[in-house]
C-alpha cells in the first residue's frame, strides 16, 4: 500500500511541478490549468469516475487499486474542465 501510495503522489507532484513551471513561463496559467476545480460538471465526472472505477478496482483488486481510481477520477474531471479553457487560453494577450 505504501509504494502505491507514493506512486500516487509523485504523479501529484509532477502534476503540480508542470503547473508551476508553466505559471513561471506565462503568468496566470496556473489558475487556468487548475480551473476544473471550480466546475460542477467536471467535478461530477471525476467523481463519478472515481466512483464507478473504485468499486469495480475494489471489487477485483483490492484498496490499493481503488487509490489509484481516485487519481483517475481526478485526471478526468481535469479533461473534463479543459472544455472551458480552449476559450480563455492563456495566449490571448
């Protein structure tokens, strides 16, 4: 549990390192790629997601597989919310 555990959290950190270097690069940015944040309907994807992949990860494999349907759930709320930055890109300058 605990490898899978830091697995999930170095993906996190990688997330988060290319979110600051692209808020270095562009000011703003980071705001933007983390925007899914604050939409219900991504929010509901992901959750969902998480949800319907934790059972079945749990039904087959146990908790730790579950773990890593959180992180999937997280990852498709953030595809899900990419739907509003197409608009608000931040080379529009």
């Amino acid at each position: 549990m605990a490898i899978t555990l830091l697995s999930i959290a170095m993906v996190v950190a990688a997330l988060v390192i290319r979110t600051a270097v692209a808020e270095m690069r562009h000011p703003g940015s980071g705001r933007a790629q983390w925007r899914f944040l604050t939409d219900r309907r991504a929010l509901a994807t992901g959750a969902l997601t998480a949800l319907l992949l934790g059972l079945l990860a749990w039904a087959t494999a146990g908790p730790v597989a579950a773990a890593w349907a959180v992180l999937a759930g997280a990852l498709v709320a953030y595809v899900a919310g990419t739907d509003e930055r197409h608009g608000h890109d931040e080379h529009d300058d």
